[in-house]
C-alpha cells in the first residue's frame, strides 16, 4: 500500500514546467497577500480595512464564502454521484472533483476566516457551546464534518481502498448537502431583510451548487489538459461534455428561479424586498446584475453551448469561467443587496439606500483565496495527476 501510494503521489514531470512554476509562484504570492491583509485586520481591527458596517455588516468576504463553500458541494455531490453510479461518462471527472471541491472548501475557510473578528473563539466555542437551533452553528459544523470526510475519502481514493473511499463521499455529499441548505437558511430565516426571507433560497443554493460544480469540473479538467500541452482523451472529452449537459440543465433552472425571485417582489404593494430588487435592476447594482450575473453568468454561457452543441472544449471551458464569474457576481448581488435598503426606511431622512464598496483590502483577501486554489490545484495536479488520469480508479 505504501509503494502504491508513494508511486501514486511521485511528481509528473510534464507538471513541473516552467509555466506551472510560474503560476504556482504568482498565485502563491495571491495567497500571501491575501492572508497578510487578514492578519493585518487582527492587528490594527477589521473596521479599519474592510468597508462594512454597523448597516451593512456582511459583504464581499460573506459572499465570496458562499461562493467558494457552494460551489464545493456542487463537486463534491457530482463526484459522489459519479462513483455511486458507476460506469456513467462523468466518472473520469470524479477523482478530481473531490480533490476540487476539498481545497475549494478550504478556500471558504480561508476567507471567512480572513473576516471573523475572532475565529479562534468560533472554533473553541463551536465544540463546548453549541447552539442547535443557529443556522450559522449548523453550517459551520456540517461543513466541518464534511471536510473531514472529504479529506478521508481523497486519502483512500490515493491509497486505492475505492469502497470505503466510496462511503466516506456519501457521507461528505450528505454533510454538504445539508451544510449548503443551512448556508441557505443563513439568510431565509431573517424576515428583517425581506429580499432574503423566505423558502426558496435553500433550494436555489443547491441548484447554484450544480451548475457552480458542473462549471469548476469542465474548467479544471481543460486546464489540467493544458498545463501538461496533451490533448484530452475521448473518455475524458465524453465526461466534460457529460458535465457540459448539466450546466446546460442547471442554467436553464437557475435563470427560471432568478426570474420568479425577482419576479416575486413585484406582487402586492410596496415593500422593502420591492426596493430592494430594484437595486438590482436599476439602482447601485444594475450593472452587477444584468451585465455580470445574468449576461456573464447566465445568457453568455448558454448561448455558446447551444452554439458550439458541446462539441469544442475550449467552449465549454470559456463557458465554465463565465458561469463562475457569474456565480460570484450572484452571491455578492444577493448578500449586499439584502442589507441595502435601511430597516427603518422613511425615518429620519433615511437614504433610500445604503453605502457599500468593498475595500481594496477586501478584494485582496479574495485574491488569497483565489490563490490557495490555483497553488492546490496546480500542485494537485502535480503530484496527484495519477488518481485523476487513470481510468482503473475509476
């Protein structure tokens, strides 16, 4: 077994270019920067750097969590899926897709860890005080037993014990599941934001999470191909178009529930959740919306896949980018545009809305987080490159 593995984790040369060394060394600088600037945060205090405030507390860093943590569940359930069904065209994905959605989940931690006043206390307290009936303690620790089966399912997918490796990414599928919809409830259970109250965001976030996963395995795949300059197998080129089929699906779904969610704050009369959703659509975050969300994000992607008829992997891949670029733009419109619109709008010469952009500071703890999955991913590739290709561990 320690042979296997040690063959299994040997670097592969064609990883080891010059233009991965570059890369990991850019995005290894991403990450620095990143963690520097939240370690910056602690010191001199968060309300010095980052942009929020008393009105508007949760912002880019609470989004780009989301972003990271959704997206994670999407890999981890396509991959479970894609081992508990064996013998379908998106098991050659499968390997990476777990190894994808773990350093994607650790990108999550990293980020809002990088935003916790005192994450140290969240950790500690988490153990010896839960609190059952919080969503945010759920989430929390659904996404840290999913982790932890994660990261077990990957050590036994490298050490080739592929049945336990299977029940051990049931279980993380199960925890994701539940985290994402605890994610979810974060946010549908305030009524004092009506723009995010309600049952559907749950369910949204898990569609979110297919088409996020969908989009990170075609796009990792392509780019896997090309740092090592070889072309795609067929059987792999099969998968990615399988995975092309269900952004396909998930876009058209996910535009369908946009629409009625915005289209739901336009029944009855006024209400904060209405003003709201006209921020979006013509207020501070119209161009968020229409340009990045839904044309980037939604309409662009789907129009070159019905284009190119899944046919051309550079589409799929082009198209994979825009749909996470759409999904990040998403989960920021829906994180500041629920905060926005004061809570006691009409008193005291409110503003009709709110301040709030992020900090030059919050962007590079983003970059950070961006960072550690491209230095992962690359190193991944490099060392693990093995457990993605071969087709027997499949």
């Amino acid at each position: 077994m320690a042979n296997g593995f040690l063959l299994t984790a040997t670097a592969e040369p064609e990883v080891a270019n010059p233009l991965v060394k570059s890369l990991t060394g850019l995005f290894g600088l991403l990450l620095v920067a990143g963690v520097g600037v939240g370690l910056a945060g602690f010191i001199v205090g968060h309300e010095h750097i980052y942009n929020n405030t008393r009105e508007v507390p949760w912002g880019l860093l609470i989004s780009t969590y989301a972003f990271f943590a959704i997206t994670s569940t999407g890999l981890c359930l396509l991959a479970a899926i894609s081992h508990v069904f064996g013998g379908n065209k998106l098991a050659p994905l499968a390997n990476r897709m777990v190894w994808i959605s773990l350093i994607t989940i650790l990108s999550a931690f990293i980020v809002i860890g990088m935003e916790i006043v005192s994450p140290w206390r969240m950790i500690i307290y988490n153990v010896i005080s839960p609190n059952i009936t919080s969503n945010i303690w759920w989430m929390g620790t659904l996404y840290g037993l999913a982790l932890g089966f994660i990261l077990l399912e990957f050590w036994l997918i490298l050490t080739r014990h592929y049945t336990m490796a299977l029940a051990l990414g049931i279980l993380g599928a199960l925890a994701e599941v539940a985290a994402n919809t605890c994610l979810g409830g974060v946010f549908a259970t305030l009524a004092a934001r009506p723009f995010w109250y309600g049952a559907q965001l749950p369910v949204y976030f898990l569609a979110c999470a297919f088409l996020s996963g969908a989009a990170a395995a075609i796009l990792f795949t392509h780019y896997a191909y090309v740092i090592r300059g070889r072309k795609m197998e067929q059987h792999v080129f099969e998968g990615v178009q399988a995975a092309g089929k269900v952004m396909l699906l998930m876009l058209i779904l996910v535009a369908v529930a946009t629409f009625w969610r915005m289209a739901s704050f336009y029944v009855g009369g006024v209400s904060d959740g209405r003003i709201a959703a006209n921020a979006l659509y013509a207020g501070p975050l119209s161009f968020n919306f229409w340009a990045l969300e839904v044309g980037v994000g939604l309409a662009a992607p789907a129009v070159l896949l019905l284009i190119s008829r899944l046919k051309s992997v550079a589409a799929l891949s082009t198209a994979g980018l825009m749909v996470l670029v759409g999904m990040f733009m998403s989960r920021l419109n829906m994180v500041v545009g629920g905060q926005i619109v004061p809570q006691y709008l009409g008193y005291d010469n409110l503003p009709t809305y709110l301040n709030y952009a992020p900090s030059g500071f919050e962007w590079i703890v983003v970059l950070g987080g961006i960072g550690f999955t491209g230095v992962a991913f690359l190193q991944g590739e490099r060392f693990f490159g093995k457990s993605f290709s071969d087709h027997e561990a499949h």
